[in-house]
C-alpha cells in the first residue's frame, strides 16, 4: 500500500477499513485506505470536493462479491457512493 501513497516507508500508519452503502436490501462494499498525520501535507482535493481539512491521503477500492479479496473496477454510481461514504466516515 506504501506504492499508492508514493512512499515506500510512510512516516504514518496506513489504516484500512470496510465501507458497506446499503440502498435498500442490496450493499456496496468498499475499501478505505488512508494516512493521517500533522506532518503530512492537506489533502488540496478533500478540500476542494468536499470542503473539508485533511492532512494525508485516502484511498478507495470496491471490492468485489465473487472474490472479495481482489477490488474490481468502480461503475455505475459507485463514485456518488463513495461520496457519501467517505464524507459519513471522515468528517
């Protein structure tokens, strides 16, 4: 995960959690990957899309029903999904 963040030996702790959107009985999964830290620079995206002051990066995957342990590509109204759900988990 250290490739993603362009360091290969993060001065942060790389944290990983499962984001589960439900829309009435069916549910997206997906992870998020993120770094944090007062050394880090501001997330300038998270500021402008969202509004809102981060210092590190974030990182989302969905992943997939059949093998949930490889992520698959995003569609649909995945992106308004994550969205919510990174806006309902970070701030």
């Amino acid at each position: 995960m250290g490739r993603v963040f362009n360091d290969d030996a993060p001065g942060a702790p790389i944290y990983r959690y499962k984001l589960i959107v439900y829309e009435g009985r069916k549910s997206h999964e997906f992870e998020l990957s993120c770094k944090s830290g007062a050394d880090l620079p501001e997330n300038q995206a998270l500021r402008e899309v969202w509004g809102i002051q981060w210092r590190g990066d974030v990182f989302v995957l969905r992943i997939g029903r059949r093998r949930p342990d490889r992520p698959v590509d995003m569609r649909g109204k995945d992106m308004a999904r994550v969205n919510y759900a990174v806006r309902k988990s970070v701030c």
